[in-house]
C-alpha cells in the first residue's frame, strides 16, 4: 500500500512542479503497429471503464523518450481528461504493449498522442484516430492463449494471456475463460484474475489429449480443486474435456435493446451529486443591485452630465459606479449560505477474494477557492475519468498502475469524478447460515457478519433473485427479511424499485428545492441507480422480460455509510460524505433450486 503511495507521489511531483522531460531526439520515430485492440474481445461498454491494448514501435537507430495519451473524441473535438502514461523509454526497433484504462460514456472514437512531455503536457509528433469500436451487447467468453499461441476453440474469441489486465475494473462482461494451460503472469495480473474470479467469473479448464489437466501455482490453488465443478467465491471452476466445442455465442441484436435506453448512471448520479453542494444565490438581492447598477449608469449618469457639465466628473462616477458594483457582485455572488469545500461520493464494491473490493465510485468535488486539484484515493491500481463526454476537462489522468488525476476547478463550482480499482479493506463480507431458493423465488434466507464483525447501525440490505426483491434487516444479530424470523413472507417487484424516477431523472434543476430533497435524501437516491448498473440493466424492457438475471445466483446489496477506506484524499476537504453498497452474489445451494 505505502509503495503504492510513494510511487504516486514521484507523479504528483511531477504535475505540481512540470517538470520538464527530456525530449526525444528528433530522428527517433515512434509508430503504432497493427490496430488497437479494445477489450478481451474488440468490443468496449458504455457507462464503464474499458481496456484499450496498443502495441507501439520505434522505427529508428535512436531510444525513444517520451509519454503517450488516449482522449475520447466527440465529433472533432476532445472530450473528458486525456489518461497519460509517462515516463516511456523505448529502445532503437523495439515495441511496448501499452494498456489504457480509459472510461467511456458510449462507443465513441478515441485519440492516441505521443511525444515529449515538457512542463506536465504532451508536445505531440503524431496522432493516431482509434475508430469508433462496437459495444459489447451481452457476457463475453475468451480462450486465453500462449503468446503468439493458436486457438483451440472455434467459436471462442481468443486473447493472449501476457495481455491479461492488472485492474479487475475492466472485466465487467467477462463472464467466462476458457484454459487449457498455466498462464506465466505476474503478480498484478494474477490478482486482477483471482478478483474478477472471487466476484462471478467463471474458469472452464479444458484437460489435454492424454485427460490431464494444467497445474497451477500456489497463487492460482484454487484452480488446483479435481472436482468438475467447485465455487471459489461468487464464482466457479469446471473442468471439461479435450474434446470439448462451446456452442456459437448467439449475441443480442442490438435492435433489441433500442426501446427504453432509460438507463444513464453517470448522468444521473452526478446530477443529484451536484444539487447537494449548488451555491443557493440571494437573488432578488443581485437582481435589485442589478437594477439600481442600470438606474445610476443611465439615466443617473446622463443627468449629471447634463447638469454639471464637466466630464471628468461624469466618467470618474462611471468608473466608480463600474468598480463598487462589480466588488458588490462578487461579494454578494461567489456565495450562498457559508459553503465550504466538501465531496460527496457514492461507491459500488464487489466482493472478490478475503479483504479485497473491487470498487466503481462516483465523487463530486465542490470546491470553494479555484485551484489545481489532486485527486487520489487510497484503493490500488485506480483508473480515473471526470464522466464528461460532452466537453473538454482541464487536467490529466494518469493511467494505471499510478493513477491519479490533476484538474483545475474553478472557485465556487463542482468537479465530478469516476475511479475504479481494488480497494485493500475488511469491507462487509458476509456468511450464509441459509439460503433456500423454490420455484424463482427466495424461500429462505440468513446472513451473518463476517468473522469478528458486528453490523453497522445504519445498514440496509437487499436480496434479489431474478425480478423478484426482498428487503433485508438485522435481528438478533442475523440480517433476515425485513418482518419476518428468516422466511421470506413479502417480495416485491424490481420494477417497483428501480424504474424511470429512480434510474434516469437527471434534470438538476428539479432536486433545487432544499426542502425538498436535503442532502441525505439526494444521496440515498442514487441507491438504486448503483445496483442497476451493478446488474448491467440498460433499458426496461430487459428488466420486465428478465433476460439478464442469472439463474443460479442471489444478489445481495448492503448499504452503508462512507468510510475513509474511499476518501478522496482527507487534504482537500475533511467533508466527505456518501455511502458504500457492497454487492455479494450467492451461489444457489444445488438442493435449493
């Protein structure tokens, strides 16, 4: 973790400073080579943080220094921040796999820049366009192969295992990997994998001609178990035979899902995010002075130049008048009632191995005095975004594993952020004394805290299972449906809680009225805007037609307060309010459905 720090701290040094890099001697060139690569499966999806693989050459004598970025482009123009990645050193003909983690709002094309970095901006000697990629519809399946390897299955796209991501944020639809060997990984990337598989993914090891299946190191044990199948986490490994062939993946037509895109989190969130800190103006104080301003220019100013004659006079008064109301302006319009810089998030953590979350979070920074800006939080390998993909944002995010992100914000306005990564915390795991599910419905069920852990008092829970929903509370020391000593009595429609007021009312202007919505009330509505985009509903029609639940698992959502395990950084404000959902999914006992 403190390495973590350190090494972001040698980045911040070099945004507060700018200093300045030494740049790449003129002769060297520096290519892309091939056509990036977006994702595991060339695919990219909206509302996330996706991976972008580019693979760059040195096509010269010299070594080439210098630093490349990615900026997502609306139209002609540049959109969000540009996610950096300094410091490169590439030697006379050789090449760099380079990984970008960049977020995007929609399938959009997107900007690759690279030469000297000088005063903390790039001084580009090239660009290169990626074209707009297709969004990823449903699940993705992928067979990792050896570098340079061939694949073994004929329907399964295949991605090469030392491109394996380090950040488990990118893999939100990789729902299944097929393996037939033991990858050569490093540390980052077995922990991304260990994440995404202890969070839902599911690993089908397919055995050799002579039925042996690879051995795996201490680090993948789980992966060791000779069982066909076994749960690790919310996941699960099987074994297949050599002869294995999955099935052609049928993707959905896109057409299918273009009725009720109602679904836009960012948007959304960000807009009750900033009506909790909007500066509430004395207005009919600032339209009065407006008026007596007008009043005193003309006729005020007219007539005393009639009357007195002497011009000097009549422009010393204008220039007076200009300078009096201009400071009353400021005075009576920088603030509303005594704001002070604050940060208000929201975050989504799932569950991966013991002690680790992989968490999406939603921060808006109000701030009080204009000034650059540095936002890092404590979780690792953190990929950051402003979530504006209708303008330019002035900063720079710095791309993973040292993520950060600099930007100006001026003084009385807001800044809105998205980061995702790993973070290192107990959290709120849980155990299940008992879970019964009968006909798609949850019968039975019995959460306990995880090991030496007491409930938080403000906890709320939710179970799902398919469209059906079941309210959650602690009694006697056991969450159980909410009423009830464990058997579920009431359930409810998904429907009744997420729909079209608590998924996609993002006009500001309506949550203005303070009495209204007050701070915790604007929070909390972005309950259900977070566990919406954490079970990948996009529109309603999937909701109503459950054609994106899984069969053999309960989600479960606990909310609670905000902890500092996701402050952004305590320096810029010690206000930081929100809340944290962790999301668990349960694997249905066998005997239960």
């Amino acid at each position: 973790m403190w390495k973590q720090f350190a090494a972001r701290a040698f980045w911040t040094l070099l945004f507060a400073t700018f200093v300045q890099v030494t740049a790449t001697p003129l002769h060297a060139e520096l290519q892309i080579e091939g056509k990036p690569k977006w994702g595991l499966d060339g695919r990219v999806t909206p509302h996330h943080f996706n991976l972008l693989t580019v693979r760059v050459f040195n096509n010269s004598d010299d070594p080439w220094q210098g630093a490349v970025s990615l900026t997502p482009i609306l139209g002609f123009q540049p959109v969000d921040v540009p996610v950096l990645q300094p410091d490169l050193y590439i030697e006379p003909y050789g090449t760099r796999d380079l990984q970008f983690i960049t977020y995007l709002e929609s399938a959009s094309d997107t900007r690759l820049e690279w030469g000297p970095l000088i005063r903390g901006r790039i001084r580009a000697e090239d660009t290169y366009t990626v074209d707009e990629p297709d969004d990823s519809p449903g699940p993705v399946a992928v067979e990792l192969i050896r570098p340079e390897g061939r694949s073994t299955l004929q329907s399964v796209p295949a991605f090469s295992e030392d491109l394996f991501p380090t950040n488990p944020i990118v893999l939100n639809k990789l729902s299944r990997v097929y393996l037939d060997h033991t990858p050569r990984w490093q540390e980052p990337q077995i922990q991304a994998f260990r994440d995404w598989l202890f969070a839902g993914g599911t690993v089908s090891l397919i055995a050799d001609n002579l039925g042996e299946y690879p051995e795996f190191p201490a680090s993948l044990s789980e992966l060791n178990e000779p069982s066909d199948r076994i749960s690790v986490g919310a996941g699960l490994v099987e074994r297949l035979s050599s002869t294995f062939q999955p099935s052609p993946v049928k993707r959905p037509a896109k057409e299918q899902f273009q009725n009720y895109l109602n679904l836009d989190p960012n948007r959304t969130i960000f807009s009750r995010l900033r009506a909790i800190t909007t500066p509430e103006h004395n207005w009919p104080l600032i339209y009065t002075m407006a008026t007596i301003y007008l009043l005193l220019l003309f006729p005020g100013c007219w007539f005393l130049g009639r009357k007195q004659g002497d011009y000097r006079l009549t422009y010393g008064v204008i220039l007076a008048t200009v300078a009096l109301f201009s400071f009353g302006f400021h005075s009576v319009g920088k603030r509303g009632y005594g704001e002070e810089t604050s940060i208000h998030s929201v975050v989504l953590a799932k569950a991966g191995p013991p002690g680790r979350w992989v968490v999406k979070q939603w921060t808006n920074l109000f701030v009080t005095t204009g000034s650059q800006y540095l936002i890092v939080h404590p979780q690792l390998n953190v990929a950051y975004s402003s979530g504006q993909s209708n303008e330019r944002i002035p900063g720079q995010a710095l791309n993973p594993p040292n993520g950060l992100l600099m930007t100006e914000v001026p003084a009385f306005s807001n800044r809105t952020i998205i980061d995702g990564g790993v973070a290192q915390t107990v959290g709120l795991p849980i155990q299940v004394e008992q879970l019964r599910v009968e006909n798609g419905e949850v019968k039975e069920i019995r959460l306990l805290p995880g090991s030496g852990q007491a409930w938080p008092e403000n906890l709320t829970g939710y179970a799902i299972f398919q469209n059906n929903l079941v309210q959650l509370s602690v009694s006697d020391g056991v969450l159980v449906p909410t009423g009830s000593d464990g058997n579920v009595a009431r359930r409810s429609p998904l429907q009744s809680y997420i729909n079209d007021a608590s998924v996609s009312a993002y006009n500001a202007y309506q949550y203005r009225n303070r009495d209204e919505n007050p701070p915790s009330k604007l929070l909390d509505m972005n309950e259900w805007t977070l566990i919406a985009d954490d079970l990948g509903i996009e529109n309603f029609d999937q909701l109503v037609n459950g054609t994106i639940f899984a069969e053999d698992k309960v989600h479960v959502y606990l909310k609670t307060s905000l902890s500092t395990d996701f402050f952004a950084g305590e320096e810029i404000s010690p206000q930081q309010n929100g809340f944290v959902i962790y999301s668990h999914q349960l694997p249905i006992p066998p005997r239960s459905q």
